[in-house]
C-alpha cells in the first residue's frame, strides 16, 4: 500500500506539521480486513498529539493519539484505555502495527505497516525531538486563547 509523507507550513499556521497519508485495513474479528483511507498530522503547536482520520463511507472519524504512545507501540503493546497500540505480524511475515480505538469488548482494530509509520514517526521528531516536548509548549498564548472565547 503506498503511504504519503509530507512536512511543510501552512499559510494560516505558523507551525511546522508532517503528514502521512495511507491506506491502511481495519481488521474486524472473522471478517475479510477492509482497506480504510487514514491521515495522521503532528504538528509542533501540539508537540504531545499526533491527530489520526480514518476516511470511510463519507465520512471522517478523528482520533487525538499520544505520539510516545504510537512510538512505543512500534515494540510493544502500549494503553489499556480507549487506545492501544501494538506490533503484530501478518500471516505473510508482514510486521505491522494494531491500534484499537474503542472500549476493549467493543473497538475496532486499525492496522498499518510498521515501516511506513516508524517511518513518519521518525518525520515527526524530526520535528519535535523526544523529551523536549515541554520547550514547545506556549502555554501564554493558550491561557490568552482562553480568555478570549466567547461563551
């Protein structure tokens, strides 16, 4: 499946983003596994959050991600909540990564090759190094941004 992974600024957004867009399977208990169009962007606004679309059926579904946990998720399992990511190995030998997104009993599991999200994670400290989150962080500006809204 072919992935694509871009870095740039937007015009609107002085902060630098990457972005990978793919196509990924969900993968439904005994049912045949159903290719879903996705997009994750991490920007360095939200150095913590990396955002994943899942684009199905007209529809986009948005899922706000711990980046340390899809990083660790690439070696082992990692969350017990709503989210948890693992790395898993296709019948053909394939490594890939499984995200369960939902309660335990009940989500669904999203599954993407694990080279081709190391490798976007990797775009993303590019970004944002590991550990130096914090230096990112303006937290004036959202305390103002706070302040601001209507309610």
């Amino acid at each position: 499946m072919s992935a694509f992974i871009s870095t740039s600024l937007r015009l609107t957004d002085p902060f630098l983003f990457t972005r990978l867009t793919h196509t990924a399977l969900l993968v439904a208990n005994e049912q045949p596994p159903f290719p879903l169009a996705l997009t994750f962007e991490y920007s360095a606004h939200q150095p913590f959050t990396v955002v994943m679309v899942l684009h199905a059926l007209g529809q986009d579904v948005e899922w706000n991600l711990s980046r340390e946990q899809l990083l660790t998720g690439l070696r082992q399992h990692e969350g017990c909540g709503d989210i948890a990511v693992w790395p898993s190995v296709r019948r053909q030998g394939e490594e890939v990564v499984r995200m369960r997104l939902g309660p335990p009993e009940s989500g669904v599991i999203v599954e993407i090759e694990r080279a081709t999200l190391g490798a976007w994670l990797e775009s993303t400290l590019g970004l944002i190094p590991r550990g130096s989150e914090t230096d990112h962080l303006f937290l004036d500006q959202v305390i103002d941004d706070i302040f601001e809204t209507d309610c």
